[in-house]
C-alpha cells in the first residue's frame, strides 16, 4: 500500500524523533550551563573575568563552527551513524573534563572539546536521507522545535540541578546522556533508506550556490544574530537576577518555570496561524522586532523581579518562535539537491553565533557593563531585521501550481 503524501510513515517518525531528540541531547550540554556559569564562575580563579566567563559560554560555539561541514562531509564519505557515534564520544569527553575542572581556563578547554562533537549537520543530513520531500519541512520543525523545547527545560532545570549536583554534576550529567545517546544512534535510529538524488536542470547545485543564495543568506544571518543575543544576554541575566533582583540563584528555577510555561502559550497560537493563512513573513518579522523591544528596554537596565521576569517572558516567545521558524525555512528554500549544504552552512552559522555572543557580551561587559551588552544585541537585531524585510521567498506565498 503506497503511504500516504500528507502523513509520515511510522518509520520516518520514528528516525526524525529519535534524530530531533539526539540534536537537542547537543543542545542541553550548551544550555544547560547559561543561567547559573556566570555566578558559578565568580568562585573559580578566572572568574573575575568577564572575558574569560564568556569565551567559557562560547568556545563551544567555536570549534562547533570549525568543524560542522568537515563532520558533515565525513558523514556523507562513511555514513552518518559512524560519525554521530564519533561526535557524541567527543562530547562525552569533553563534558567529563569540564566536570573535572578546577579553574575557569580549564572549562574552556572541557567546552572546546565538547563542541568538536559537531553533529548537527551529520544529523540533519540524515533526516534528509530518512524523509520524503514532502514531510521534510515537519521532520526539521522538529528539530526547531526541540532545539526551543530544550532550552526552556534548561532555564527551568538547571538552577534546581545546580542546587542539587553542583556545576560538576551538571556536566558529568550531560556526558552519561551523551553515551546514553550513542546506544539510541545504534539502536533506536533506523537505517536511512538509499535515496537516488535527481540532478536538476542545468547541472548539480554547487556549495558556492548554495552559500551565495540571498534568502538562505539572510536566514543564515538570522539564526547567527539570534544565539549570539541569546548567548550575550546569558552573560549578563543570571547576575542582574541575583543583584536586580534579589532572586537567589538556587531559586531562578521558580521564575523560568512560569516565564517558560507562559512562553510556550504565547508561541503557539501565532504559529499554526501563520502556517494556516500562509502570514509567516509577518510573525516571522514581528518576532523579530520583538527581540529587538526586548533588547532595547533591558538596555535601560530595569531593575526589580517583575520587570526583568517581564522581559525574559518576551524574550522566550520571540526565541522560541525563530527558532523552530528558522530550519524549516532553510530547508524548504534550499535546492532539492543541496539540502544537506544548506544545513551545514545554517549549523555553522548558528555555532559561530554561539561563540560570538559568549566572547563578545562577556568582552563587552567587562568594559561597558551590562546595558552595553543589550545595546550590542539591539544593534545586531536592527540588521537582521533590515535583512529579513528583503527576504523574497516565504512558503505560502509562492505562486501555486495549477491544478492537474
């Protein structure tokens, strides 16, 4: 019986959940940390650094940026499986020398070893390879998804885990699930089927095609502004919690709870109504702009639990909607035969965002204080949102073809 082209089968469900739960496993070793390393650090020699406490956030950015398209490229070479097993060892390793770590210069090294694990694009190829063209969109929407799900379960987790475990434990945690990982790679992820790849009209889409193209530049321009802000802004909260606030560290659980709960209600209506009517362009743009609200009102340096309680609401219904808008984007304007490039070069510029925000809202902080980080995010997010008033393509706006 030939499945149906509006529902996905059992077996693509099942390799792009158990695919979506791997990407986002990557993502907990690097959100599980923002809300409660850069008052933990204060304890540990370097920590006096804002510079230092920073980079700490963001290496893992770094070689994660290095590294995306040789992992990917190794992954279409010796197969996908091999080398998601080969980064998430990578990621254990460098998790347990974080956990070990002593001085904050050492968990710069435990993080940079973390982020050469540099899956992603080995696992979003792979759920290429596992989908049809029409059920791709959903299987990276998932990732999106995840990737949001993920980091508002840190926000949430990670305060009371800290209060439990420890910084140590934090890391030794995510390095058992990262093996634990490994034996779903093996096991639970099924075979990707052999796929025959069509050669468009006028010949294979080249890699300088693919990263040239203006739409995908702009949304890869987009996802880097969008975790360079959030990595920023990570520097500089947890401590404004603290000293704005009042809110002990071991409590901030409490708030990101309800902000990310509330987060969640407001996100969802916008997006199946913009999927529905086809407005994506406007939600898309309107969460954009309002990151940039957001930015510019932390920027005043609000102080008070309300206040900052109210901005991180915002914060996280902005997020949460580009960040499960911003694959699927990718991956429906990418050329049919480059989908795997496109992720890759879209991986790799959400990882140089990762770095860029640690290093520089830690740098920018430690010489101008943390309005200036938030005047720096607002800058950035005025040039995406220039950028992505030019985007021309959006699904649902395209001219439909006729009827057979």
């Amino acid at each position: 019986m030939t499945s149906s082209p509006e529902r996905m089968t059992a077996r693509e469900l099942r390799a792009s959940t158990s695919l979506a739960s791997i990407f986002a496993l990557r993502m907990l070793g690097l959100f599980l940390i923002l809300p409660v390393f850069a008052v933990h650090a204060r304890g540990l020699p370097g920590g006096e650094s804002a510079a230092l406490v920073g980079l700490a956030l963001g290496v893992y950015g770094l070689t994660q940026a290095i590294l995306h398209l040789p992992f990917g490229l190794a992954s279409d070479r010796y197969g996908r499986k091999p080398v998601i097993v080969a980064g998430l060892i990578l990621f254990a390793v460098g998790s347990f020398v974080a956990a070990g770590a002593d001085t904050v210069a050492e968990v710069i090294v435990g993080r940079a070893i973390q982020g050469a694990g540099a899956i992603s694009a080995a696992v979003t190829a792979f759920i290429a390879d596992s989908t049809r063209d029409s059920q791709r969109t959903k299987a990276m929407a998932m990732v999106g998804g995840s990737i949001g799900l993920t980091f508002a379960l840190s926000m949430v987790l990670a305060p009371a885990l800290y209060g439990a475990i420890g910084m140590d434990g934090l890391f030794n945690a995510t390095g058992v699930l990262a093996l634990l990982a490994i034996l779903v790679v093996l096991f639970v992820v099924p075979p990707a089927p052999a796929v025959e790849h069509e050669t468009p009209a006028g010949g294979a889409t080249s890699l300088r095609q693919v990263a040239m193209d203006a739409d995908l530049l702009r949304l890869n321009l987009g996802i880097m502004v969008l975790h360079t802000v959030q990595m920023a802004m990570f520097v500089v909260v947890p401590g404004w919690l603290v000293e704005r606030a009042g809110l002990p560290l071991a409590q901030h659980w409490q708030l990101y709870l309800g902000v990310v709960l509330a987060s969640f209600a407001l996100m969802l209506p916008p997006l199946f109504w913009s999927e529905r009517r086809g407005r994506l362009r406007e939600v898309f743009l309107g969460a954009v702009a309002l990151l940039l609200a957001v930015a510019l009102m932390f920027a005043l340096q609000p102080a008070g639990l309300w206040p900052l309680a109210g901005l991180l609401l915002l914060f996280f219904a902005g997020f949460n909607v580009l960040e499960a808008s911003l694959p699927s984007l990718v991956s429906r304007l990418a050329p049919a035969d480059a989908k795997g490039a496109a992720l890759g070069i879209y991986n790799t510029t959400q990882a140089l965002g990762l770095f860029v925000g640690g290093a520089l809202g830690g740098l920018v902080q430690s010489r101008w204080g943390g309005g200036a980080v938030f005047a720096m995010c607002a800058v950035l997010l005025v040039v995406w949102l220039a950028a992505a008033f030019g985007q021309r393509r959006w699904p649902g706006r395209t001219r439909a073809a006729a009827p057979a």
